[in-house]
C-alpha cells in the first residue's frame, strides 16, 4: 500500500527562497522598532522584516538613522517579525487594511497577494533607469502578468555542497555538473560506500528543488496562458529521471515523507555526498559537523541540458493600501539601492541584486587566505550572473508542484507509468478549478 504523506498543506511563506536563505540570516525571533512618535509633519513609514534581530539590529538601526537625517519628513518605524508568523500577520493585516508600509517578503508569496491587487505597481512608480539597476532575470521575479509588484534585495543561488572523502571512496574526481552525471555519480558512490550521493524532497508543500531541476531538463512547466505545457517528451524525461532514481535504490525512501531538513542532517551526518545550499551553510557545517566541514568543499550549482541557475529571492513589496506610497517606495529604494545592498550582503554572507554592487571585488576575487565560504561565495556570484526565479510567478503555483509532486510519487512506487504520471498531472492541473 502507498505511503502517504499528509494530504496537501498550504504552500509555507518561504518554501522557495528561505530553504536557502535562512540558512544566511535566520536568527533568534524579536520584534523592534524606533521609539517615539513621528513629529508633526513627516510622514511615518512601518518596515518589516523577517527574523532579522538580534543580529542585523546595529545594521538596520545605522541604516534608518541615515535615511531619516537625508530625508528629515519621513521617519521609519522598523518592526521585526517572526520567521514562522510573517505569513499570518500579513496576511491579517492586508485583509484588514492594517498592512505596514514596507514589507520584506519572498516573490512566491508576494504572488499570491499580488494576484489579490493587494501591492502598489510599481512600473509607474520606479523610474526605467533605476530599474534597470537591478539584475533583469531578479527583477522579473516580482513581476506578475507583466506587471511589477517588488523590488529585488538580497538573494543567493544554489551550489553544491560535496563531501571530498567519500568521493574519494568512490573514486569519483570532480563533482557532477549535470543531472546526466549526479546519475553516474550516484551509482558509483552508493556502489563504493553504500552511502547515497544526495536527497531531494518529493514532499509536496516543502522544496521546490525537484520542480527547478525540471524546468533546468527542459521541462515547461505552463504556457503563457497558464495551461500545462510539461506533457511533453522533455517532460516525461524530466519524470523518468527522478522515477530511474528512486527505483534504483539511489535515494533513500525517506524523499517521500521528509522534507529538505532532512537533507541537512544527512549531510551533516556523512550520509550523503552532496548538498545544494548557500555559501553560508559552510558556517552551519562547521558549528553542527566540524569533522564534515573539514572535508566539505565548493561546486557550481547542477543543472540541466538548458543550462539554466536558479536563484533564490527576497524582495521589498508596498502594499496598496499605504498611506504614504512616495515615502514607501523612496525608503524601498533606498534599503536595496547599491551601497546598502553591498553592506548588507557583506554582513549576511548573501548576494546583493544590484549589478553594481555585484562587482565589488568582494564577490570577484579570492583574498589570499581564502577559506571555503570565500570559494562558495565566489561561485554562487559567478552563477548569479545567469540565475534567475525558474518557478513562475502565478498564483496556483504551489498547486501546480503537489499536482506534479503527487503523480510523480505515484510513477516511484509503481502505481503508474511515467506516461500515465505525466498525463494525470496535466489533467489534475487543467481541471483544477
């Protein structure tokens, strides 16, 4: 009998961006803010973030004072959110009509709410020339229906995480770059060690590692009118891949019920030889598994026949219903403008999304005693050149993955072909309303 994981949950806040970003700047929950009233006749704008205190409160502190004395009629009140609450709150809080004037969000989410016309457009707010001071593939990420809806900020771009000895064990050189070759390594290192060389989940409202890894095969995942598009012979492959995998023996069968924490600990552990996450998990590493960290080393991101990166997003969305939109945005703009983009991606360990400040040296070049999170980052910022947001922008998009999630654990345990996997999705998907 099948084994089933629970019955579709709703799509977590940040299940595609902050699997790799929290790593970077999850810390201890808080809620702040400047104190005082704003004087009479400026203007107050309320700025949340997600989970930022205590850590980056010296950071945010410095950056508020230098915007209220360049800018001495507005006055920033910062509050700090909870990681696990922001979806509540501000989900209550635009229903309500209560929303702040500036929130820090990832574009999944802020999609949802976009298609709800909860957001202020901002193509008519942000002129051409400072948009396109931003990376084009992250600006189009906050984008819906061409439309955009949020500015880019900090973000990062997946790399492989790989543990040296047991490739040495295995024989195995290099790292694979491609999904052809993580097959053969897979093979080869479950053969030598009896180790498994990675885990990815099939959970349905966790990661969506496995639906980017689609997209980088080849496979649409919906056309422009947002009708399936992956009953394809690109998106059988993509299918047959996973399916071959599993059915032999190179992932552990917890891929159906645990999600990409799970992964983590594996790999922390010496279970597993590879791990996509950010530049900074080489810091967890090393508090968590010192002896892993000592053979853990850098690879660019695996990808597909496209070639394409995926990128991992956080952005500043202003809800519609502010009551100060000029101020919002001038304060949006200023937070993700190139220097304060460059500071805090040099604090966070994460990357800036301005093209400007992605040149710094900081993100080009070695220092002389470069550790391996100096290698990781050098890499994640050379794939950023390419990255973008490989899931769309749509609103049914969490949806779309328990569809493809669900028919695809179907194909791994046998209860039905690819083809028939492949076709039921498509079917579930276009029948879904």
């Amino acid at each position: 009998m099948r084994v089933r994981i629970n019955r579709w949950k709703r799509f977590g806040l940040f299940v595609l961006s902050g699997l790799l970003l929290s790593w970077a700047i999850a810390c201890t929950p808080g809620t702040g803010s400047n104190s005082g009233e704003p004087a009479s006749g400026t203007s107050e704008v309320e700025f949340w973030t997600m989970q930022l205190q205590p850590q980056f409160t010296d950071y945010f502190n410095s950056l508020i004072a230098t915007f209220e004395s360049e800018n001495p009629d507005i006055k920033v009140r910062w509050v700090d959110v909870p990681w696990s609450a922001m979806e509540s709150k501000i989900l209550a809080a635009v229903s309500a009509k209560t929303a702040p004037d500036v929130v820090n969000l990832n574009p999944n989410f802020a999609t949802l709410l976009a298609s709800r016309n909860a957001w202020l457009t901002l193509d008519d707010q942000v002129p051409a020339e400072i948009r396109q001071q931003y990376l084009p593939n992250i600006w189009k990420a906050s984008t819906l229906n061409g439309t955009s809806f949020g500015i880019p900020w900090y973000l990062t771009t997946r790399i492989s995480i790989y543990n040296t000895q047991l490739f040495k064990e295995a024989g195995i050189e290099k790292p694979p770059s491609t999904y052809a070759e993580l097959a053969q390594v897979a093979q080869q290192i479950r053969d030598k060690t009896g180790k498994y060389a990675l885990f990815v989940t099939f959970v349905p409202g966790d990661s969506s590692e496995v639906l980017e890894s689609m997209v980088q095969m080849g496979m649409q995942l919906v056309d422009e009118q947002g009708k399936a598009a992956f009953n394809t012979p690109e998106g059988r492959a993509a299918f047959q891949y996973w399916v071959d995998l599993y059915k032999k023996g190179l992932l552990p069968r917890e891929v159906l019920t645990q999600g990409h924490r799970q992964a983590v600990q594996l790999y922390q552990a010496g279970e597993i030889a590879i791990l996509g996450s950010g530049p900074q998990f080489f810091k967890t590493i090393a508090e968590n598994a010192p002896s892993i960290a000592e053979v853990s080393a850098a690879a660019p991101q695996i990808t597909g026949q496209t070639g394409k990166k995926t990128a991992a997003v956080m952005n500043l969305v202003v809800p519609r219903d502010t009551d100060v939109p000029e101020a919002a945005v001038k304060f949006a703009l200023f937070v993700t403008n190139d220097q304060n983009q460059l500071s805090f991606a040099k604090d966070a360990n994460v990357l800036p999304s301005t093209l400007q400040a992605l040149q710094d040296s900081h993100f080009q070049a070695l220092p002389a005693d470069a550790s391996e999170i100096d290698r990781a980052r050098i890499i994640s910022a050379e794939d950023l050149k390419s990255a973008e947001a490989l899931i769309p922008a749509m609103e049914d998009i969490q949806q779309l993955q328990r569809i493809i999630y669900d028919n695809l654990q179907g194909a791994m345990l046998g209860e039905q072909s690819v083809d028939q996997a492949v076709t039921n999705a498509a079917q579930q998907w276009e029948a879904r309303n």
